[in-house]
C-alpha cells in the first residue's frame, strides 16, 4: 500500500458526479479534491489558493490528477510554489489561444481572470500529459506542445473526445495505470 495521497484537481465544472475523476475519488483510499469555488469561479487565483489550501493539509508524497482546466492551474500553481510533488496527472488541458464552443469561457474572459499566459516552464515534477485527437477544447498539436513546454511524458489516447463524461468518460481505468506509473 502507497503512502502516497492523491490530490483530484476537477476543472472548471468542479465535481461532476459521473465524471472519471469523481468515480477515481469514490475507490481511492489516501485521497483528497479541491473543492468547489462558491464565488469568482473563473478566478485563477482563487483557484490556485484552493490547490495550495489542500496540499497543505497533506503530508507526505502527493501526486496530482488533474482535468481540463485543472491541468491549468497545477501549472500556474507550480510556477508560484515549490512543495515537492511526486507526480501529475495531467488529463485533455485545454487550449487557451483557441476558440472555445458556446458554454464554454472566452479567451478573453480567461485572460482577465488571470489564466494567460500559461507558464511553459519544465514542471519542477515527473508528469503524464494524457491527449486527445478529437478534443473540442485543443488540438493534438496544441496538447503536445503544452506537454513538451513542460517536460511531461505525452501519451496519444486516441480519439476521446474531451475525456469526460460527454465524450463516454465515466469510468477511466487507464487513470489508475498512469498513477500506478508515477507512483513507482
């Protein structure tokens, strides 16, 4: 049994009950999420702090799982922190330069909330960058040049959609493989 806890970073649906990570929580033992935002929910920093206020009710070694959005603030926040981290996560991040579907923030709306631009600095953590051919959020390309930027392993899932539960995504039994991976 690891003695490592993982920390669920949901992005900016927060908690989706059908969603891979909320099912990942639900059979994990050592684990902890960022709770929902009540206010100023597109807040980049608010969302940071919300990441730091967890991490730091966590000893011992952590690897981060991250979606979306959250893959995101795990970059911001490890541009402004330096605790250690075992490993991330790091699952369909979205592209802040493209256009995004209705429903969905702006670009500009994101970069007044403080989200752009994204740092591209290596991670100062082992990462696994899981990527998309047919995200509605990034391409391919997009994915794999955040991934490059910051030193992450990427890994070609194939054409997942978004890899949440509009793309078929419940259940995400390779999540666990990825974790296993960097918990070693």
């Amino acid at each position: 049994m690891s003695d490592t806890t993982i920390l669920i970073v949901p992005g900016l649906r927060d908690h989706v009950p059908e969603h891979w990570q909320t099912l990942l929580q639900a059979r994990l033992e050592k684990v902890r999420c960022v709770p929902p935002l009540e206010e100023n929910k597109l807040s980049l920093a608010a969302r940071v702090d919300a990441i730091q206020r967890e991490l730091q009710m966590i000893s011992g070694p952590v690897i981060l799982v991250a979606h979306s959005a959250g893959v995101l603030m795990v970059a911001h926040w490890a541009a402004r922190h330096d605790r250690p981290i075992k490993g991330a996560l790091l699952a369909a991040p979205p592209d802040l330069e493209a256009t995004w579907p209705a429903g969905y923030p702006t670009p500009q709306s994101l970069r007044a909330n403080g989200w752009s631009p994204l740092p591209t600095a290596p991670l100062p953590f082992p990462s696994i960058v899981a990527a998309s051919t047919n995200d509605h959020l990034a391409s391919l390309e997009s994915v794999t040049r955040m991934a490059g930027q910051w030193g992450s392993q990427l890994v070609n899932l194939g054409a997942v959609g978004h890899l949440n539960p509009a793309a078929g995504f419940g259940e995400w039994p390779q999540a666990q493989a990825f974790i296993d991976t960097l918990d070693r």
